[in-house]
C-alpha cells in the first residue's frame, strides 16, 4: 500500500465517520424538534385550563358575593 492509497483509505473512512455523525445529529434535531413541540402544546393547554379554572374561580366568587 503506497502513500497516496493509505491516504485515500484514512479520508474515505472519516467521510464515513463524519457522515454516520451527520445523520445522527439530524436525527437528534429532528427529535428535539418534535420534542420541543409537544412541550408547546402541553404549555399551551396548561395555560388553557389555567385560564379556565380563574375564570370558574371568579365566577364562584361573584356567585358567592351576591347579596
């Protein structure tokens, strides 16, 4: 094996190692952006249902009030 081909041989195997990293990385953003997107809805529907439980809270309280 000369020179030229053992450099060949160690460039191809890292382009093989950095795109195997690449994919991976893609598939953690991917995740994460799923992720980050079910944490949204979750802090959208709590904010929702926080909103819902003030309004009912205040409701009772105007019940509660009257004379």
């Amino acid at each position: 094996m000369n020179r030229s081909s053992l450099a060949f041989d160690i460039f191809y195997s890292c382009r093989i190692t950095l795109q195997q990293i690449v994919g991976f990385a893609q598939g953690q953003h991917q995740e994460l952006m799923a992720q980050q997107e079910q944490l949204l809805q979750a802090h959208d529907r709590l904010a929702s249902n926080s909103k819902s439980m003030l309004e009912a809270q205040v409701s009772l309280f105007h019940n509660l009030i009257k004379p």
